[in-house]
C-alpha cells in the first residue's frame, strides 16, 4: 500500500518555464512533507519542507504548496534550469515516528 | 558533498553469503538512518539509530540488522543475501531528534546479488 505516490515517472520542461511535481499522500496523520533531489551516482539531497500547519513555502526558486483536504502537495520551480534535471522525490512522516515514507520519485528533464 | 560516507561503493556477493555495509555520519549528527532502494522505487526506510539507540524501525527484514559504534558510525548487516536484496542502499544522518527530517544522505552502496 503506498501512502505517498508520486504518478508522473517523468516529466520534461523547457528551460526558462515552470516545472510543476507532484505528490498525493493517503495518511492523513503525516505531519510533514518534504522534497528531496537526486542526481545520478549521489545521495538525496534535502530541498525544501512544509508544515500540516501552512500551505505554502517558498525558498527562491522553489515553492512547495499543501492541499490537506485533497492530501496533495506539489513543488513548483520557477524559472527551470538545466541544473534542475534530476529526480524528485516527495517524502512525508508522522512527527511521532520520525519515519519517512517516500514516493518513488518524478525525473525532471529541463531542455534547453 | 554531504559529509555522509559510505563503504564500499559497489558489492558483488553471491546468495546466501553475509555482508556488512559501513556508513559514517556528518560531523555532530546524531542520528543515522538506514534505507533500501530497489530498482525504479522509492526510497524504503529500513531502521533509523539515534546516538547509539534504536530509534524507530521501518521494513527491515529480520535477515537485516544493524548497530550504531560509540564514535557513531553505523553498520548495516545483511544475511542469508536473496537475489531480490539487489539494490542500492542509502545511510543518512541528521543532528538529532530536532531536525530529523533534513536528512543528508551518503552516495549509497550499490549492492549485487548474483
């Protein structure tokens, strides 16, 4: 049963344009959500989070926006780099178990 | 660079040998996290260590086990390996229960089972 799924394997954007990631969650207990991005041959790297308690956080080009009634949160990333191609993966936990569950990742293609 | 690192990089082993998985974290975290990731999948959260203890457990397999050293260093152990154990496995750490979630991951072993 996945409780985070991330439904787009792939997604490609023109460079300069916005690129839109997705996430749903099924446990409505997760408390916290996070992205993460993943280059080939290296770890996740942390990359921005938000509180159940807010609906949006931004950290420059990045924002990440939560939907709790439709248990949804996607990241935006305004304007696209060829940098940004990588994996995202959406992660959530339960603040009581310190448990990330994740999503299975989107690759992000940023074409120029 | 994270300041997370692992050995080895790379593991090839045969079915039903024994491994050991080394990770060493970031200087001053605390916590340690152990996680699997098989091919096209997410990220699995296997068992997580804060200084020394348990700290919570997620699908660790009871053929998998690991521990965390007074210096702080952790092993992963792995037994009875199955071809389906293949994939790359991920520590992170973090600097303690406060900050848990920012998690800053190794470059993972890439593990073989033939």
């Amino acid at each position: 049963d996945q409780q985070v799924k991330q439904n787009s394997p792939s997604l490609s954007v023109q460079e300069g344009r916005i690129s839109i990631l997705n996430c749903d969650y099924t446990n409505s207990m997760f408390d916290y959500f996070l992205w993460y991005k993943k280059y080939p041959a290296e770890g996740p790297t942390f990359l921005i989070s938000i509180s159940s308690i807010k609906d949006k956080n931004e950290d420059g080009r990045f924002t990440v926006f939560l939907n709790k009634s439709a248990k949804h949160l996607s990241l935006h990333i305004v304007p696209s780099q060829p940098g940004d191609s990588a994996v995202y993966f959406c992660a959530a936990s339960e603040d009581s178990n310190y448990q990330l569950i994740w999503g299975a990742g989107t690759k992000l293609i940023i074409k120029p | 660079d994270s300041g997370v690192t692992q050995t080895p990089k790379h593991l090839i082993t045969a079915t039903g040998q024994r491994v050991t998985l080394r990770c060493s974290p970031r200087s001053g975290d605390l916590s340690v996290y152990w996680y699997q990731q098989s091919l096209d999948q997410g990220l699995q959260f296997l068992i997580q260590y804060y200084n020394g203890e348990e700290r919570a457990k997620g699908n660790i397999l009871e053929r998998f086990s690991a521990q965390q050293f007074p210096d702080l260093h952790s092993e992963l152990n792995l037994s009875s390996l199955e071809l389906g154990d293949s994939a790359l496995y991920f520590c992170a750490s973090s600097v303690g229960q406060g900050e848990w979630y920012e998690q800053y991951f190794g470059p993972g072993t890439r593990l073989t089972v033939t």
